[in-house]
C-alpha cells in the first residue's frame, strides 16, 4: 500500500501538469564495438558493445520511442490547435462577410429607391416645378414689373 501512496505522489506532479517522463541522460562515452567470430567463446557471430556503449544505445532506442511518441503527440496538438484557428478564423469572416453583405444590400435598397424617386419625379414633376408654370410666373412677374414701372413713370410726369 505504501509503495502506492509513493507513486502516486511521485508521479501526480508529471501527470497533474502534463509534462513528459524526464528522459534519462546516455553516459558519455565513444562507442567501442568489436568483432565477435563464431567460435570464440560466444554462441553467434556478431559485435560485441562494452557495457557503457551497450547502456547509450538501450537508453537512445527508449528515448527514441519516447521522443517519437511525443513529438507525434505534438505535432498532432499543433495541426489541431491549427485547424481549430483557421476555423475560428473562417467563422469569424464568414459573419463579417455576412455583415457586410447586409449592410451593402441595404445601401443598394436605398440608392435603387432615391433613383426611382427621382426618376418619377423627373417625369411628373409637380406642378410648381413644370415649365408651363415657371413660364406664367415669368410673364406675370415680368408683366407687373412692366406695368409699376409704367404707373411710376406716369406718375412722376404729373
């Protein structure tokens, strides 16, 4: 039971946080491989590795499952959290798109209305605006204008 409580408590902190497993440090070293011919004094033809050269490459194989695990684990984090932003960011554009849209639609609804006004209008204006009544207003302001100026000539000679 105690060796439970141990783990548990060694291990909570790497779990708790997410960190990987610390890796193990290769004792440093050259490699010393030698030549083994069948017959002597070993079962099988083969390399012979000293113990420390036999240590680093048992250690690098482990830590090369390791680490391939873990930058597969990555790599596959970092394309979903990638997906995930190109998603966000295509949401993100497709409701400016659809903002936008609208607000365009509504200036071309409001433009496309003033145009027809104005177009009814140029061809039925009111009758204020026609020519036949700015014509009347001419010759009628013009004919007053004639007829003062008469009245205050012929005034003034009496």
């Amino acid at each position: 039971m105690n060796w439970r409580i141990f783990l548990l408590v060694f291990l909570l902190p790497v779990l708790a946080f997410g960190q990987d497993p610390p890796v193990q440090t290769i004792p440093p070293g050259d490699d010393k491989i030698e030549v083994l011919p069948k017959g002597k004094e070993a079962p099988y033809s083969g390399q012979l590795f000293d113990n420390p050269t036999a240590l680093r490459w048992a250690n690098w194989l482990q830590q090369y499952k390791m680490r391939l695990k873990a930058d597969v684990e990555q790599e596959q984090k970092v394309c979903k959290a990638r997906v995930g932003y190109h998603e966000k960011l295509i949401t993100i554009e497709e409701e400016r798109n659809k903002a936008v849209e609208k607000d365009l639609r509504e200036r071309l609804t409001r433009a496309e209305t003033a145009r027809l006004a104005a177009e009814q209008e140029a061809r039925n204006p009111p009758w204020y605006k026609t020519r036949t009544f700015g014509i009347v207003v001419g010759v009628v302001g013009a004919s007053a204008i004639f007829g003062v100026s008469v009245y205050a000539v012929d005034q003034l000679r009496k």
